[in-house]
C-alpha cells in the first residue's frame, strides 16, 4: 500500500498476339482520385443578408464527379454538388464553425476544411495571401494563375501598387493574378489590397520577370514536422517557394493514407486514416529549368478504443500484474475488501477468460513482480497481512502452477523498486519499513536466481527513499532511481545507480517535482518518460545529456498507469484527479513530439489501478479501487 506523506495488382497481358497486347482489367478500378483540395478562402466571417463572393474550391489528381459537405452550411448557404463553389446570401447569424469538404469519384477522395461565421454586421477581411508569395517569372511564358485565399470578411475588390510587370494583370473581383509577362523587370514588391465595406486587408508580393526560365530555388512547408490525429482533417500544409515558378510537385514516398499532394500548389491536405511514426517525406517542386526539394516530417497518432472484459473473480488494487511467456496475464495478490490476499488469478487474452492460480505462501500487497529470464515469476516484499512489512520473497513456476519459498532479503520492503539485470539477476532498491517503527531504505540487494541467494550491495543510495521510480538505462550498467519519499518528506533528486556495485551513485543535475508516488517507462531511443503523484507534469530524462525536459498533459492524476505502447508511445490512463474524482479519461505521449494527445476514456474511473501490455500490443488495466472500494472492472486499450 503506497505510503501517503501529506498526502499493379497483377494487370497481365492475357494474350497479345503479333497485332498487339491485349489486357484483362478484371473488374479493377484504374479511376485516379482527388487531391490536394483546397479553397480560396479557408477562413470567412460573411453578413446575414448579403450574397457572398463564390469560394471556389481547386484540386489535383482525378477529376472530381460530386461534392458533399459536413456539417450543413449555414443557413442561405449552398454547396455546389458539381462544382464544389459555396455560394449564396446567409438567412441567419451562425457561430464560427469548422465545415470538411470531400471531393469523390470512382478512385477515392480528398478532403478540405473551411471555417464560417455569418455575422449580423459587417466584417472587414481579416488576413490575405497569395499561393505564391514570391515568384520568378519568365518572358513569353504563361505564368500559372497566382490565387489568393482570404479570411474574415469576402473580400469584394482587389488593388495592387505598383503597377504589375507588362503582361500582367491583376482581376479586381478575383484577385487572380495571370497573363504572360513581355519584359524582364526587377525584383520588386507589390502590395495588393483586398477590400470590402467593412475594411481591407494587405499581402506584399515579391514578383521578378527574367529573361529565361530559371529552377525553382528553394521551397519550404509552412509545418515542416507535423503530428496528425486519425479520422481528424488537417489544416492545410503549404508550400512557399522561392525563385521560378514550379509546373509540378511531387512527393516520395506515398503520404500517409487519407493525405494528399495537390500536384499544382504542392499543399498537404485530407484526413489521415491510420497510424503511423514519424516518416520523412521528400517534396519535389520543379519545372522545365530544375527543381528544389523539402523534407516534410509526418507522424499520425490516433486515440484508440476500450473494450470491457471479463470482471476480476475478486475486487483488488496494489496488485503487480506481469505478462508470462505464454502471452498470459499474471496478477499477483493486493489488497482487497477483506484485506491483503494470497489470490493469484491468470488472464488468458485469447478466450477473455480469468482462472485461479495457486495461491502465493504468503499473502501480500505492493510487492514486486519480476519475470526471470526462465520464464519464472519472482515476488519480493510488500506488504503482509495487518499491512506488516515483509522481507520474504517466493516464485511462481507458471508450468507446475506452484509457488516455492526463496531466500529472504536481507531487509523488509515496501515499495521498493525491481529491476531485471542483463545478466538475470534482479535489483531490488529502497522501500520503507514500518516496524519497528517508520525507517526508509538507503540500500539495495541482489537476487541470484541461479543460486537462489540475495546480496546485500556496498554501494548506498545518496538519499533514502521508497516510493520512487526506477528504470535500466541503455547499456544495463546503470539503473535511473527517480523521486520518491523519505522521512525528511518528498525526495526530488535522481541518481544514477552502478549496476557493478562500485561504490558510488552518481547524482543527476537538476530536480523533479515532488511527489508520493513516482512511475516510469523506457522510451525507445534510451530516454526514461517519469511522472509523479497529483501532477500535471511528466519530466523527460536524456539519456545521452543526463538532463530533464518536463512535458505537460491535459489533467492532473495520482496513481495511474504508464505503459509503454508497441509502436513506442506511452498510454497514461485513470488515477485521481482533482477532487478525489477517479479518472476515466487517458492520454498518449508522442516521443518524437515530446507532445500529449488525448485518448478514448475508460468506462470505469480507477486509481491504483494495474496494467500490462499484451502480446497483441493492446493493454489490459486491472483493477484499482475509487470512492466505493475495489475495483472488479477490467478494461483492454487497443491502440
């Protein structure tokens, strides 16, 4: 019990005599989809009453056979089905709201996002840009029509200053800027103005004329590094490029499903339908004379779903659970409404099924739980009967389903940490004891499966402390210990543990929170993701530099669970919120963002709760209590 201080797709040439190939498609649709849709106005605050300028949508790939809306425009506001324009006079004042495009054919669809507000007043345009807010153009050559895309009120006229290069034009209702240049000239800016009755907005143009077609020079994304949500539609990625114009863009390899690259703009649109990391993705912008390229970074994350399992024959919390190397799930002991228990269950995932093991020979609560390289499960510590410390260690043979004695520590532990070496040795650090009266560790011992003996350690912690963290660096010579308590109070030093045994820890520079009760997990590059009790507030350790980060989530939670996912994200979920309220809310740590994205919430709010990760890669949270005692509920989190 934790110890509260202040608490293609095979397209053959079937047959192709000497007159030619002929091919069988098989039913196979070879229809090219949408992308890269886009409007011109992403963002429109329009007047109740007054006809809004058309917002024309653009987009690449195959051609677009209908367009739908979600939700409903706005009252007086319609989509065309064919074309895709919003058009029309708003009927009533609608609050700012965010409305998904989809443009469809045989082959698929692409998605955009336009944001309306209808207003009861007139509102001044708000922001003004340009596809191409600096270009290069070439003498005799038809430039591509350089659109801008507005937001704030419809902007009902456009000025430029000064006037445009020979050959150019500027349409005043549109705002296009096209036509073919007939002379060089000089790099120079050029301000268009964008009005209407209620006010204006400016964008400066850096436009040159060359005399011969020059390469793309450089492009650029307005999000080079982007995490995206599944089944949540993006803000449009666009690129800027600087020096000529480019005809085309490409990207390698193939974006994330649901994503899309508007061959013409090169902008990243769509709604992403599948997780994946982090992936670099090359964009090429070119034309006849060259090309340039960026690197855009994508990693799409999603919220998962919980699905309830069978109950737990008995309420409990405080229980370690451990994944077997069968697949199946082991909880061991806790504490229930009667007490400590010596109950043992095992979860098999394949059939939802709980069974009884044998139970331990010992009754006991916040022990560790270490899976031997053997496949054998050592439990030292904890907590016995009437809450009394205990220094006894058994394991459980999961084939012969028995429990035998092993040696004892050399000291009585609660809430001490355990780690299994690289060598099979496991490493037990710190705990309290409560008899015969309270005392706090400062050492730590190691277990010997192989002969079955506990070795006291020379070298001491710098601080007493139980409750804390532990987590074996990359290599396996050091062992990470993090917060924790002691009699002084709360313990918000790190130090660095020798798994050799040299003497010595080495302190970590810096300070963590303070905290009851502190958990950690190993991140797949080597850095360790700790958080502590009734905190909003998780701290990242470097590895490589031995320095914090902290990394803030939504809610403030004590004693949920941490698990590591399988693609590397981290699943936090339940614990204690604000108010003594047990939590049913959970949330997703993005390594490579060092950035939290809410997930799907439990049906059940839990504290103390237990969890393991599956061989499956989804995870089983056991247990727990909440205002109303243990807790039978037992849910499964697939990513």
């Amino acid at each position: 019990m934790a110890l509260w201080l202040g608490c293609l797709v095979a397209l053959s040439g079937c047959g192709g005599g000497s007159g030619g190939a002929s091919f069988v498609g098989f039913g196979l649709n070879l229809t090219q989809p949408p992308a890269g849709l886009s409007y011109a106005m992403t963002s429109a605050v329009y007047e109740v009453g007054q006809a809004i300028v058309p917002n024309r949508p653009t987009a690449s790939g195959g051609a677009v056979e209908r367009y739908a809306v979600a939700p409903p425009l706005p009252a007086g506001l319609a989509l065309d089905a064919g074309t895709g324009v919003i058009s029309g006079a708003p009927t009533a004042v609608a609050a700012s709201a965010v409305y998904v495009v989809t443009a469809e054919n045989a082959g698929g669809s692409a998605t955009a996002r336009v944001q309306i507000e209808v207003r009861s007043t007139p509102a001044a345009p708000s922001g003004l840009t340009y596809r191409e807010s600096a270009a290069i153009y070439t003498v005799g050559q038809a430039i591509a029509a350089n659109a801008p895309a507005s937001s704030g009120g419809p902007i009902t006229g456009y000025s430029i200053a000064p006037a445009l290069p020979a050959g150019l034009l500027l349409d005043p209702q549109t705002g296009v800027i096209s036509g073919t240049p007939t002379a060089a000239a000089a790099d120079a800016a050029y301000t268009v103005t964008g009005t209407n009755a209620a006010g204006s907005a400016e964008v400066t143009l850096q436009l040159a004329v060359q005399a011969a077609l020059a390469a793309p020079a450089s492009v650029a994304y307005a999000t080079p590094r982007a995490l995206y949500v599944t089944a949540q539609a993006i803000v449009p990625n666009t690129a800027q490029v600087i020096g000529g114009t480019p005809s085309a863009f490409s990207v390698m390899p193939t974006l994330p499903g649901g994503l899309s690259l508007n061959a013409l703009t090169g902008a990243i649109t769509g709604t992403p339908a599948a997780i994946q990391p982090l992936t670099t993705y090359t964009v090429t912008a070119s034309n006849s004379a060259g090309s340039a390229q960026a690197q855009v970074q994508i990693a799409v994350t999603g919220s998962g779903s919980w699905v309830s399992q069978a109950v737990l024959p008995t309420g409990r919390h405080y229980a370690p659970v451990v994944r077997l190397q069968s697949g199946k799930a082991l909880v061991i002991g806790g504490f229930t409404a009667s007490g400590v228990t010596a109950s043992v269950l095992v979860y098999d995932p394949a059939g939802n099924s709980w069974t009884a093991a044998a139970p331990m020979l010992t009754p006991r609560s916040d022990g560790s739980a270490t899976v031997l390289p053997d496949g054998r499960v050592l439990v030292a510590g904890g907590d016995g009967a009437g809450i009394s410390p205990m220094a006894a260690a058994e394991i459980y043979d999961p084939i012969a389903d028995t429990w035998q004695l092993a040696a004892s520590m050399a000291e009585a532990r609660t809430r001490a940490t355990s780690t299994l070496l690289p060598n099979g040795k496991v490493l037990v650090i710190g705990g309290y004891s409560r008899i015969p009266s309270l005392t706090f560790s400062q050492t730590a011992e190691l277990y010997d499966p192989a002969f079955n003996t506990w070795t006291s350690m020379a070298t001491p912690l710098s601080s007493p402390r139980a409750q804390h963290a532990a987590q074996l660096l990359p290599g396996g010579n050091e062992v990470l210990v993090i917060g924790g308590i002691n009699r002084s109070g709360f313990v918000t030093s790190a130090e660095r543990f020798p798994v050799n045994d040299s003497g010595a820890t080495t302190p970590v520079a810096g300070t963590v929170p303070a905290a009851n009760v502190y958990t950690s997990v190993l991140l797949a590059d080597g850095d360790v993701l700790a958080m502590g009790d009734g905190s909003s507030t998780a701290m990242r350790f470097d590895v490589a530099t031995s320095g914090w980060t902290a990394s803030v989530f939504s809610s403030t939670r004590s004693l949920p669970t941490m698990t590591t996912l399988a693609d590397g994200r981290v699943l936090l979920a339940g614990g204690t919120g604000s108010g003594g309220v047990r939590l049913t809310t959970a949330e997703i740590y993005n390594p490579d963002f060092d950035a939290w994205t809410s997930a799907s919430s439990m049906s059940t709010g839990r504290s103390a709760a237990s969890a393991v990760l599956l061989s499956d890669g989804s995870v089983l949270v056991v247990g727990g209590f909440s205002s109303s005692g243990e807790i039978d509920a037992v849910e499964r989190f697939r990513p």
